[in-house]
C-alpha cells in the first residue's frame, strides 16, 4: 500500500479482515512472514481499543496520544478539535468506563484521526455510532486522505467503499481473491455473495412454493431473470444495470381484469420499490386465457447494493 492510498477491505465476515488489520496494527503476531510499516500508525479496531477504563475522557486522550508517540504541547493544541468532534464535553471528566458504546467510539475515532496519524486503521467500528455520526466521520476520512494520509478501511457499507476509497481488496476465508479499483473490488464481492444466494440460476420455479396467500397464487408458474442484451441474471447486478423479469402464469378463463405486482423488500422487510402492471402505458384491454407471459423490463435499476426479497402476486377480478 503506498502513501496516501485510501484502501478499503471487504469480505464476508471471518474472510480475515479484522485479523489483518490486528497483524498489520501489531496486535496479532503473525502465524508466518512479516508486515513491515513505515510512519505512524493509528489504529480503530474494537470498541475500547487503547482506552483505560478507570480514566476519564480528558487522561485517556493524552494517553491514546502518548501510545501515538505525540509530545504534550501536540496533542494539547488538537485537545478542543477532538473534544468538539466527539461530542463528549459535559463527560470529559468521567471514567470512560461509564460511556456508551457510542460515545467510546466517538471519542475513540476523533482522537485516532485528529492526532495526525500517517495512516490510519478504522475497522467496522462506526456501525456503532449514530447516522449523523457516521456521515461526520466519513467526512474526516475523506478529509485525512486528501491530505495525503494513507487510510486502511473495513467496511460493510459498500457505498461508502466506494465513495471513500480508490482502491479494494476482497478477502475470503484469509486468502485474496480481488484487488483493483474499489468500484470493480464491490462488484466482485457482491456477485460472490449473489453466487451463494442464488445457486439455482436465473429461473426459479414457482409451481412448489407452499407460501400462496390466495388460490390465485397458485396459477403462478415461474419466475426468469435477465439483464441487459436478455443475458440471463446469474450473477448480482450492478447498481443501474437492466432489469427484466419475466413471470409465467395462467389464467383459468377468459378475462381481462388482471394484474400482476412485483415488491422489492429490503433485509427488514419494508418495501422499497414496486412494479405493477396496472402502470403498463398501452395495455390492451382484450380477454385473455391460459398460459401468460408478461415481462416487466426496468432499464435502470438503482437500488442500493445489498440484498433484496422479491414479493409476486397475481390479482385476478380483484
């Protein structure tokens, strides 16, 4: 890793990042071979990590910077920025061991990126603090790096990856796998976990599903994926590629008063976007019988990477 890289590490949890990031902090002896590190070094890996309980805010800030080896006058002329960035003054004088989590890793990251480290170590830790938090520290990591400071990230977040970092790596179970530009890097790691998720290609077969809501749910046959040029979706698709999904059902007589819906859900079952057939511009209004096609084509998908459940339902006379 070279000066001034912002790099960021991904992977599925026990890939290894967090034991990368402990060797290269020299936390964790390495099992064989050697890291070797030039400039100081400020690492964020844990909750805690480099803080003494029984010592309140104000001390511990002076110890995180004595481990940094800053003289006093240093980290006395950076004590307001890091007191105002963590947000903790009213507890300054308190053992931290009274803080929460969150205020932990508020005072812990502001002292890790205002005692002007030569490269910096964060690891998943700013999943803990709040919204508006997180946002504050990306913007003082994106701060750090244009100032030519060489970053090490682990993230989960693949768009702050990829808003923060140039480069990536992928890491699975401790072996490198990927490593290019942090665009390409959150591709490949979210096709892998595409790949493990959708084992059976791109057509799914409705005709066994036991979860039918209605007795119309099991005139529902099959469901296929496509992406751009009618590729068949094998894969994760990119954030923006095409989307078509083709349905195949019946109609058990002859009618025109039917529609079909398609929900994307979220990991926390809300629902973030739904296709429905009803908005079909030009839908002709003739009766229809027996086995159905219809294809619902989305030319740019946006969703956020991350992972989707797809909800389908046939509405027939209501």
């Amino acid at each position: 890793v070279t000066r001034g890289t912002v790099l960021g590490l991904i992977g599925r949890n026990g890939a290894g990042k967090s034991t990368l990031l402990k060797v290269i902090s020299r936390i964790t002896d390495p099992t064989e071979g050697f890291i070797k590190v030039r400039g100081r070094m400020a690492s964020l890996l844990e909750v805690g990590t480099g803080f003494h309980p029984e010592l309140t805010g104000r001390e511990n800030i002076f110890l995180n910077g004595a481990i940094l080896g800053m003289r006093k006058t240093e980290i006395v002329s950076k004590f307001d920025e890091i007191v105002e960035f963590a947000e903790v003054e009213k507890f300054l004088d308190t053992p931290v061991k009274h803080y929460s989590s969150g205020m932990y890793v508020r005072l812990a990251f502001a002292v890790a990126a205002h005692l002007n480290p030569e490269i910096l170590i964060v690891d998943e830790v700013l999943a803990v603090g709040d919204v508006a938090f997180q946002k504050k520290c990306l913007g003082k990591m994106n701060e750090v790096s244009r100032g030519g400071r060489t970053v090490l990230f682990v993230s989960h977040n693949m768009a702050a990856v990829e808003n923060l970092c140039r480069r990536g790596v992928v890491l699975e179970k401790g072996k490198l796998v990927f490593d290019g530009s942090a665009k390409d890097a959150v591709h490949r790691y979210l096709n892998s976990l595409a790949g493990a998720l959708n084992a059976d290609g791109h057509v799914v077969d409705l005709s066994g599903a036991t979860d039918r809501r209605t007795m119309a749910g099991k005139f529902l046959k099959k469901i296929e994926f496509y992406t751009e040029g009618d590729r068949p979706l094998i894969e994760g698709l990119q954030m923006g590629a095409r989307l078509k999904v083709r349905v195949h059902f019946d109609l058990p007589g002859p009618t025109s008063s039917f529609n079909l819906g398609l929900g994307f859900n979220n990991i926390f079952g809300q629902r973030i976007f739904t296709a429905h057939s009803m908005l079909e511009p030009n839908r002709p209004n003739q009766e229809m019988s027996g086995p159905q096609v219809f294809v619902c084509d989305i030319p740019s998908l946006t969703l956020m990477p991350g992972d989707y459940t797809l909800r389908l339902w046939l509405d027939i006379g209501n």
